[in-house]
C-alpha cells in the first residue's frame, strides 16, 4: 500500500494532531478525504494501513523538511 501525501492531506493530519482525537475519529477524518480523492491511497482500515499511513507522512516530512 503507498499513500500520496499532499500538502492538504498533510495540514489535515498536523490539525488533527493537534486536537488529539481518539485513533478511531483521526482514520475517519483521514478517510473522508482519501474517498474523495482515491489517487491519494486506499482507505485506512486496518493497523498496519495506519502504519503505512504515518510512514508515507514521515517521508512526506522529510522530503519537504519539516
């Protein structure tokens, strides 16, 4: 599974962060995006998509030096 992590599924998920929502409400949020825009990754439905989720944002930070 590869995520594509754009500069708005990025804000989505530092904002997220910052709240501090429980796993399951950040992966709906999350969700709601990657539906409406499937060429960003497959929905986030088990814990290892999570996973790979957060390590395509880490390579995201990286990449962007953040």
């Amino acid at each position: 599974m590869e995520y594509q992590i754009d500069q708005r599924l990025y804000q989505l998920y530092e904002n997220l962060r910052v709240c501090n929502p429980s796993v399951l409400i950040m992966v709906n949020a999350l969700n709601v995006v990657i539906r409406q825009y499937p060429a960003l990754g497959p929905v986030i439905t088990t814990c290892g998509d999570l996973e790979c989720f957060i390590a395509a944002v880490t390579e995201y930070e990286a990449e962007a030096e953040l």
